[in-house]
C-alpha cells in the first residue's frame, strides 16, 4: 500500500501565477482534505471532499479551490498566487466512517 | 470552536529521560485526540488517539498519551528519549461528524541531546 502520495514534492512559482497540487489518496480512503502548513506553525485546513463534492471548508480565500475525482483523487487550485502562499502543503484521507487520517509528505510550495 | 494549545514551542530533554510535551484543548463536547510527529521535510504519522473508551491511550515508539477531561488535555509522554524522538510533534483535535475537521496545535520541537 503506497499510502497517500502528493505530487509534485517542490515547486517554485511567480506572483499571481496559478498552481495546481494532486494527491492520491490511500487504498480504500473515500475522503480528502487538505491542509496549508506555513513555517513554524501547525497546519490549517483548507477544505475536505467526498463524493466529489467540498463538504467542509476552512478560512481560506476563494483563490483556493479543490476538486475530487471519481478514483477519490484530489486537486488543489490556487489562483493568482502571493508571497503567503508559500508552504507545506498536506493532503490527508481517511474512510469517511473512521476517525483517522492519514497524512501525505506534502507539497512545498515557494512563491517569489 | 475548538482549538488546542501546546506548551513550549520547544522542548530539549537528554537522551534516556522522561519526554513530557503539553497539550490543552477547548472544545463543548468531548472530542477525538491526535498526536502527531513530524520529522524534517515530512508529512504527519501518527502516533495515537483517542476516541472512546480507556482514557490512557498507548501508541507507537513506546509514547503514550492520558486524556483528562477535568483538566482538558492530552499530554503526551516517553518515559525514556532516544536521539530518534528528535522531531516536531503536533497535538490535534477533531469533533464528532464524519465531515469535522482537524485542528492542530502549533507545535513542540524536541531536542535530544545526547
């Protein structure tokens, strides 16, 4: 079982320009959240999935969207990035029935 | 709202001693307790939880955590640090709801010295 992978694991981008992160969840883990981990500080959610629907969503701006796929992959979205933007980007999935998550090793993200 | 605090951004114990880092929470009902630990340019593994049920909970690498609710935490403990610990570990908190989100603590870095 391969657990839950991210791609790409390092990325750099420009002010304003748009990213896109993906993540496999792992085997048999119907629901997706992600989560921004900026440094020195514990991470903060974003927005959940399943059923290829965003059941939840954190604080963020409209620039941050999602999607999750029939196989219960996801995407993150962000939109005219800023300075801000950069950090740890984390997927984490879980059964919807369980209480436990299981966490990707993340996507660094650096704007300049 | 929920929310957790950890005490001690960070926390340097030598190598065979007692590891102990702090977690409080505020939540209106009981909710489910994480630890996680990260270790440089990694995601979160988990190291136990707590749902239901016995309140002192064990997990892996030999840590373990009690919840008490009177005092609203869920310290975290090793009774003896091995250079291997050496990482950020991460309190979390999750309500009731298969669609409730996780909310995290800041974080405690471990140093162990040799």
């Amino acid at each position: 079982d391969a657990g839950v992978t991210q791609s790409p694991t390092h990325l750099i981008k420009t002010r304003g320009q748009q990213v896109t992160l993906r993540c496999s969840p792992k085997s048999g883990h119907d629901t997706v959240s992600w989560y921004q981990q900026a440094l020195g500080q514990g991470p903060q959610f974003i927005f959940q999935y399943y059923e290829e629907e965003e059941r939840q969503r954190g604080n963020f701006p409209d620039r941050f969207s999602g999607h999750q796929f029939p196989n219960y992959s996801s995407e993150l979205n962000v939109n005219a990035l800023l300075l801000g933007d950069s950090a740890l980007y984390l997927c984490a999935s879980r059964q919807n029935s369980n209480t436990e998550a299981f966490f990707g090793q993340g996507t660094r993200l650096t704007v300049v | 709202a929920q929310s957790v605090t950890q005490l001690g951004s960070h926390v340097s114990v030598s190598e065979g001693a007692l590891v102990l880092l702090r977690c409080n929470y505020s939540s209106s009902v009981p909710p489910y307790l994480f630890w996680y630990v990260q270790y440089p340019n990694q995601g979160l593994q988990l190291l136990l939880k707590y749902t239901t049920g016995a309140t002192l909970v064990k997990g892996i690498n030999g840590f373990e955590a009690e919840f008490k609710k009177s005092e609203t935490s869920f310290h975290l403990t090793k009774p003896s640090a091995h250079m291997s610990d050496a990482a950020e570990y991460f309190c979390a908190v999750r309500g009731y709801g298969n669609f409730n989100k996780f909310y995290f603590g800041s974080g405690t870095k471990l140093n162990v010295k040799p």
